[in-house]
C-alpha cells in the first residue's frame, strides 16, 4: 500500500482518536517513524479535531546550429520576474467530517464499556507521549533543515554580489520562447550558477543538458544534465565549468545525456558579453 493509499484508508482519523487496538497503533507508529508525510497528515488531523472540539465546546463562539551566432544577438537585458510555484492547499473538510464521526463513536462506546474507555485512555496517553517525542524530532528537523538552507541561500547571494561574478541572461528559443535562465560565472572557482527557473518540467524520459560554446570554430562541450530539476525546488544548479567559455545553452536531451546537443531541442541560448 502507497504512502497516499494508506493516507486514504481512514485508519489515521481512527489512530487519532484512539479508537484502535493497542496492535493497530504500534503499527501506525512504526509508520510514523519512517514516513515524514504520515506524521505529517497526522498532525494536521489533530489540529483538525482540537479546531472541531472548540468550534463546538459551549464555551466557545494557505533554438539549429546554422542559426547559433544569429540567436546570440537576439536582446537578453530584458529582466525577467521569477514567479515562485503555488502549493496546493489540502481540503480538511473530509477530514474534519471523519473526525466527528469518530468521536461521536468513541463516545458510544465509553458509554457502552468502561473498562474499554479506560484502556484506551491509558493507550491514548502513551500515544501522545510518543508523538510529542516525534514532535520534537521533526522540529529539530526542521530547525536543521532551515539552517543549511539559510546557509546556501547567503552563498548564491554572495556569488550574484560579486563584482567579479560574470552574469549571462540565456534567452528562449523557437522550440519553446517563454523559457529563459541566467548562468552566474565564477572565474576564480572555475563554477557557474545556473539559475534555470525559467525552464518549464522536461516531459518524462527526458533530461536537461547544459552545454559551454566556442565561436571559432562553433564547438560546443558538455557541462552535464540537470538530473534533479523536477525535485529541485531552487532550480538552482552549482557547475564546474573550466572551458574559455564564449555562450551557454541547454537543450533538452534523451535520459542520459547526449554527446552532442539536438538543437532543434535548444532551449535557451545567451553569449558571454566581451569588455570593449
């Protein structure tokens, strides 16, 4: 069963309200241990069933090589905004219609065996202890996970500050003219930045590659494939790149890679502006 099947069993509203045996919740546990996104639905339940308990509580009221030098000279300056991508919103409201009848049902059956009520009270008390305890591990987590990215985010600042950092706007070809991306060149760490938000998801079986270029005569020399771009949330990739460089350009190629681009897949394209 998939981490989404599971989800949609049911068994997670059940697990919050206590209502399994002390062997169903072992395993829900053990879950909860090796799958962040559980924990996760876990928590949101939760929070789902303590905002239904007080909503009812008395008391109460988120590119062609032939064409290569001609597509250099197209204008680049135009500067282009980022947009970041949206996050789907989960619909609690299923959730919270489970909760309400679990509780509802709970309830029943205290009434109906008191020494069942007090084992699941007993059971439902351990039960929070251990997920305060996954609690404070997530949160270390993500304290952890904050700082390394705090950590990278000043690094790429420091690089796109630096004077001596060459900035290189690729533009958007024939195959595809909205996509743009910009390569950051650092020639005293032999790396480039390349910031590819402009590049829309590379269908299935398929990678992109980013390729150095030389003019005289045209040559073009593999920088590599940009593997992680669909789980990469930045689409900002660190390359060493130790070519005399005169233009970039990426092109999307078969899974792999290709020795030489297909530039009828030519991506976007951008020269390295020469000091006069």
């Amino acid at each position: 069963m998939t981490n989404k099947e599971y989800i949609e069993s049911g068994i997670l509203e059940l697990y919050v309200a206590g209502a399994l045996s002390e062997e169903e919740n072992e395993a829900v546990y053990q879950k909860l241990l090796k799958n962040p996104d559980i924990l996760d639905e876990v928590l949101k339940i939760e929070a789902t069933v303590i905002q239904l308990t007080a909503a009812v509580s008395p008391r109460d009221s988120k590119y062609i090589f032939p064409a290569v030098k001609e597509a250099l000279g197209l204008d680049t300056s135009d500067s282009k905004v980022v947009t970041l991508p949206r996050q789907p919103r989960t619909n609690w409201f299923t959730y919270t219609g489970w909760a309400a009848s679990v509780l509802l049902a709970g309830g029943l059956i205290w009434l109906l065996n008191q020494n069942r009520a007090l084992q699941t009270e007993i059971k439902t008390i351990e039960t929070e202890i251990n997920k305060q305890h996954i609690d404070n591990q997530l949160l270390e987590e993500q304290i952890r996970t904050a700082r390394a990215n705090l950590k990278e985010t000043n690094k790429l600042l420091d690089v796109i500050r630096d004077k001596e950092i060459i900035a290189i706007p690729l533009a958007g070809q024939a195959v595809y003219p909205e996509a743009y991306a910009k390569v950051y060149w650092d020639k005293k760490t032999n790396n480039i930045y390349l910031d590819a938000q402009g590049l829309p998801e590379p269908p299935r079986g398929k990678v992109y590659q980013v390729w150095s270029l030389t003019l005289s005569p045209l040559t073009p020399t593999s920088l590599g494939t940009l593997d992680d771009f669909k789980t990469d949330d930045n689409k900002v990739f660190t390359i060493t790149n130790t070519n005399a460089s005169e233009a970039f350009g990426i092109t999307l190629e078969p899974a792999g890679g290709s020795e030489t681009p297909t530039m009828e897949q030519l991506y976007t394209l951008g020269a390295v502006q020469t000091t006069p």
